[in-house]
C-alpha cells in the first residue's frame, strides 16, 4: 500500500512533467539551463513539499560533526546547513520523503585509516554496521531497501568505503564528489555528482570571488585568464572546476567519465569547455577556435552562474545548498513510478 509520502512524491512528478513554458523569471537565467521551466516547477514542488529526516545515530565526531575547510568541505557545508534547517528537516520520520545518513568521509579519513595501510576496510566496516544498526532500530530503510536514503560525501575514497553493504552501494543515493562513471559505483540518474569547493577561510566561504586581479597569485592568475585548465585530480574530481566559476574564467574540463555537477538541470555547454583526454594534444587549437563573441556569451554565463555554487551562512534560493539538495529530490523522482 502506497504511504501518503509515495503519493505526495507521484503528485510531484506529474506537476513537474507539465511545467508550464517559463518566459522570463528575474532569478534564473534561462540560457545556464536545460530546461529551465521544468527546473523552476520542481524546484518550486520541492520547496512546497519535501521533507528530510535526519537520523540522530552515529558517534561524533564520525557524524555530525562537519568541517568547513579545504578542499572536502562541500560535505561539511551540506551537513551544517541540512542539520540547521528548519523547512526541511522534520523530526517525525513518518512524514519523510528523504533520510540523510549524516555521516563524514572525512572523519572516517582522519579517525579509522591506518597511516601506511592502505586498507580502506576499517571505514567500510563502520559504514557497513552503521547501516546495519540503522536498519535495525528503524522501518524506513527496509521499506525501501536504502533507496529514499542518501549520503553526502566528498572524500576520495567516499565511493569504495560503500562496498561492504550492497543495498548501501546499490539503493543508496550517493552524493559525492568523485562521481566516476566507469567504476560501476556511481549511477547517472540516481547518484549525484557534489561539486567540490575549496573554502580556505570557514567564517568567510565567500571570501575572495570575484573581482579583478591586485597580485599574480594563484586566485589572481584564475581570475585574470580567459580560460582555466580543471583536469582530473587525484579522482575524477577536482575543486578548480567551481574556482574557475568563482573567478569569471571559463572552465575547460579535462575528465573522462566525470558526471557534472547538477548536470541533470544545467546545461554545461553554455558556459564550460568539455575536453576528452585523448584531445589533450589539440587542446590550443580547441580553445583558439572559440570565437570572440562565443566567448563573451560563456563568460557572461559563468558570472550569472556563479550565484549556483555559492555557500551561504544562510541558505539563499538556488544557492549551492538549494542545487544540492534539488538534485537529490529530482534523481529520486527519476525512480518513483507514476501508475
């Protein structure tokens, strides 16, 4: 039997199917999407409806307990703000559409790994009875096997710590950084792909985007290039990607197999160059061959995207935390079935 939450869920997917054409709306621009009328109606369905449960289990500081620096810091950010929200997080899980696992990759890195092991299994075996404790205290991951649950996680190794629980790995919603398609862990259209932000300074996330150049630091020389080089890191992923966004220079992204973030809405083409590795060695031809006018129109786009990727001590319509937490709400429609 279908709980009030399942057809909250199909009622939205059936709004969303017939959005209304959107002609012109002050706070999005039309061009950074791939259909911005259907993002604005279930933007708008997720607002009016959505709810989260958070669950209160797990030791601190391997759960709630979010970092707000470096180069990980995406996950820390969501944590703070999802646990500091009052419009979405509900306390009684009965009226939950989504059930956030509030756990830390990065905690998992700093307090389980073995320095020189290279073993990953101690943060796999945490993983593993945390859901376990979870499935067994509570109904609601059973009902759906892990599938109206997700995880928000940038570390590296986020991905691989899942293996020792299937329905962890399978059914889950991940939200990581490294989302690698050619892995078999990460699925286009379920997971979604976190974008990975450097914040240097926690109390001021802010600090330093935009603007023009003063010096040749490594900011400065972003924000003073037409075009910013974001090849894959140690993983597919790489914070340079949202950096060039921040500093008006257009990304030129080299990472086979790397989901976008929020490609699922944002149409990356209007703003990013995106160049296969094996085209590496064409890559000043690739990017000369970019008419003038081309490139003022994507340039123009990343400034008016940058208000997308951006943190907010408090959330800010369609603001980073908003996109993040619309993806998750729109890859789980993709998976509710409309009778």
């Amino acid at each position: 039997m279908l709980m009030q939450t399942d057809l909250q869920l199909i009622h939205a997917k059936k709004a969303i199917a017939g959005a209304p054409v959107v002609l012109h709306d002050p706070d999005l621009y039309a061009p950074l999407f791939l259909n911005v009328s259907v993002f604005k109606r279930s933007y708008k369905m997720m607002e009016r409806i959505l709810k989260v449960y958070i669950y209160e289990d797990g030791p601190k500081p391997l759960c709630h307990t979010p970092q707000l620096d470096g180069i990980y810091a995406s996950e820390g950010w969501f944590m703070k703000l999802m646990e500091e929200n009052t419009q979405f997080v509900v306390k009684d899980p009965n009226k939950a559409h989504l059930f956030y696992l509030p756990y830390s990759s990065r905690q998992l890195r700093t307090q389980l790994y073995v320095a020189g092991s290279r073993s990953m299994k101690p943060l796999s075996i945490f993983l593993r009875d945390y859901v376990n404790s979870i499935s067994a205290k509570y109904p609601f991951w059973n009902r759906t096997r892990g599938a109206d649950h997700f995880l928000v996680a940038c570390h590296d190794w986020a991905t691989y710590t899942t293996n020792l629980h299937e329905e962890l790995r399978k059914n889950t919603i991940k939200v990581v950084c490294n989302a690698d398609v050619s892995e078999g862990v990460f699925v286009r259209g379920k997971d979604v792909s976190l974008a990975e932000t450097y914040v240097r300074t926690p109390n001021s996330p802010r600090k330093a985007i935009g603007g023009r150049p003063a010096s040749r630091s490594y900011i400065e020389h972003m924000k003073s290039s037409k075009f910013c080089i974001c090849p894959m890191g140690y993983e597919v992923n790489s914070p340079r990607i949202v950096e060039a966004i921040y500093y008006d220079c257009v990304p030129v992204i080299i990472a086979d197999n790397f989901v976008l973030p929020f490609q699922e809405v944002l149409d990356w083409s209007a703003f990013s160059v995106v160049v296969a590795e094996k085209d590496i060695p064409s890559l000043k031809e690739i990017l000369l061959g970019i008419s003038g006018r081309r490139y003022v129109r994507m340039q123009t786009n990343v400034r008016r995207l940058r208000k997308h990727f951006l943190w907010n001590d408090k959330p800010v319509k369609y603001d980073l935390f908003h996109m993040i937490l619309h993806s998750i709400w729109f890859n789980r429609l993709n998976h509710v079935h409309v009778r």
